[in-house]
C-alpha cells in the first residue's frame, strides 16, 4: 500500500514520481510505503526499505523521501515525511552497492528528489541505473545517448515498449530482405536501426515499469532468432554482388554453426552454475564486448562495405566466430574444473 505525501506535478519519462511508486508498492508486500511525491526509488532502495522498516531514506541533500512502516506507524511516518523527524534516518550512499543480476552489474540503490535535481539529470540517471553492464562495445559505447532521446521521444509520444519491439521487429524483416537481394548498405542501415530499437525497447519498459510477458517473449525470441537469418541472408546477397568469392557460403555455414554451438555453450553455463558465462570473471565481461555475437559480425561487416570489401569482412566474421566459440568452450571447461573446488560465482556480485 502506498501513501503519498506532498506535491510534485513535474514527470520522468512522462510519469509523475507518484505514479511509478505506485507501480512500485508490491514490493513491500503488506507494509506500507509512505513517500514524498517528488521521490523517484529504484526497485532496490524499496526492497531495502522493506527490510528495515522504519528506517528513512533521505535525498542528496537530505529531503526525508521514503519509509516502510507497519499500519500502526503510518501517522509517525508521514510527519518524517514532512521533516518533523522521530525516525531513523539514511541515504542511498549509506545503503551500498547491490549486484543486479538482470543487468549484470553493480549498482548504488537510487534517491532522488525530482526538484531538488532538474528533470533531465533525474531521467539520466534513472536510465543509466537500468542499462546493463556486461555487454558489447556498441551497446555499451554508441548507444546509451541515442537510446536516451529516443527512449525519451517515445515516452512522450506515449508508445508502449511493445510498439517499439513491433517496430524493430519489422526493421528485422527490412534488413533480411535488403541482405538478400544485394542491397547490403540499406540493409546495414536498417540492422543498426533495429539493434538500436533493440536496446530502447527494454529500457522504455524498465523507466516506465510497462514490462510485459509479452514483450519479453517477443524481444528475447526476435533477438535469438533473427541473427542467424540475417547470416544467411547476408550471405545470399554477398553473393549476388561478388559471385566470384567461392568461400562466402562456406563462411556461412561455420558463422551459423558457432552461433548455435555458442548459444549452447552460453545456456548450458547457465543451467550448470546459476550465473551468465559472461559474468564468472573479468576477462569474460571483457570478452562480452567483443565476442562474435550480432552487434560485433555488423560492426565488422559494416567496415568491409565501407572499404569496398564484404565478402572478405563475412571470411573474417567467420574466422572470429571459430575463435569465439573456442574461448567460450575453454572457459567452460575450466569452470567445471573451478566448481570441483569452490562454487562460480560472478565477480560483480
């Protein structure tokens, strides 16, 4: 249950701090959360609240801005809201750092004050605490910016995350069809598009709490399946244009076996020690930005069609995807010989 004390009629991401907190109250099942209107909570401090009731978390600058209490101490906690004390008292620096395993990576829990911090300096770092840590080198470099402004402009526009995906999923389809029929560049351009849909969509859902079963069906399926089709297509339209390059469909068929043979690996670890591959240790987190997965193959062969030289740039696609699938073999192999003697975990948490 939620109560709400005082007024802030400003918005993040098109909603009122009031409105995502109400989204938010489940969490701390039959307590109650008493809040300032102007707070803006990451699920975290919440769960934290929830275990220390009675505990205040105060703003930067020391704003009372949140509480979990008992039905009994709903009147105490309002006026800790409104500054007449009688409760213990913290801030979110106080709290820590949590491992967000959804995101791979480490996290300080989030309180802040919508008013005492302007809009767009909220929003960031409301969009920055839900972006993930353990990734490639384009999400995790070209993207964040971008994907702000749109996530933004789609807020506004009042989009679902749905609608987003629905978009990118056609972008999916535009990019196969320009990839097979030889136009390599329109087709680039639309992958990149997509891939950048890709990472909105998600953070549109996170921002506004909008997550759905199915948009996480229809975003986790278009991104495991739309790879190796893009591949195939890529090929079929390497070889329209360049006939001559006889090892262009034999470059396919090893970049399609390690993207199975990866995905296998990458699952299996999962299944096997409870964490992704990618975050067992640094240098795997390091390798994630790097690894043959799709972002890297179209950053590749985005540089071979620039230079004039595609059907090469798909040999080197092919010849990374072998060493990829090799190093993420190695590593599982050595953290099955890891497990006989302590348990894996990540290193970020």
């Amino acid at each position: 249950m939620l109560t709400i004390v005082g007024e802030c009629d400003q918005q993040l991401f098109g909603m009122k701090p009031a409105d995502r907190l109400s989204r938010q109250c489940g969490i701390v099942g039959d307590q109650q959360l008493i809040a300032h209107a102007s707070a803006v909570l990451s699920d975290d401090t919440i769960a934290w609240l929830a275990d220390h009731s009675g505990t205040v978390v105060t703003s930067i600058e020391g704003r009372p801005l949140a509480v979990v209490v008992g039905p009994g101490e709903v009147d105490a906690a309002r006026k800790a809201m409104v500054g007449e004390g009688g409760m213990e008292t913290t801030s979110a620096e106080a709290i820590g750092t949590v491992y967000v395993r959804k995101l791979r990576r480490t996290l300080e829990p989030l309180a802040l004050s919508l008013g005492e911090q302007s809009r767009g300096v909220v929003e960031r770092k409301l969009f920055a605490s839900v972006y993930k840590g353990v990734t490639d080198v384009v999400t995790k470099y070209a993207w964040p910016e971008p994907a702000l402004w749109l996530t933004r402009a789609a807020a506004a526009l009042g989009l679902s995350p749905n609608a987003v995906t629905a978009a990118g999923l056609l972008l999916t389809l535009v990019a196969g069809w320009q990839f097979y029929v030889g136009n390599l560049a329109v087709g680039m351009a639309a992958a990149w598009l997509m891939t950048l849909l890709d990472t909105v969509d998600g953070k549109l859902a996170r921002v506004t709490l909008t997550s759905s079963l199915l948009g996480n069906v229809l975003d986790h399926g278009n991104d495991l399946i739309h790879p190796p089709l893009w591949w195939y297509c890529l090929a079929n339209g390497i070889s329209l244009a360049d006939p001559g390059h006889r090892s262009t469909w034999l470059a396919c068929w090893i970049i399609l076996g390690a993207y199975v043979i990866g995905r296998i690996l990458e699952r299996g670890f999962k299944q096997q020690f409870g964490i992704n591959p990618f975050t067992w240790r640094q240098f795997d987190s390091r390798f994630r930005m790097i690894v043959s997965r799709r972002n890297i193959i179209l950053l590749m062969m985005t540089v071979g069609l620039v230079i004039g030289m595609p059907a090469e740039a798909f040999v080197l696609c092919a010849a990374w995807s072998v060493i990829s699938v090799l190093i993420q073999g190695a590593r599982y192999l050595q953290a099955v010989g890891h497990s006989r003697r302590e348990p894996v975990r990540a290193w970020l948490g």
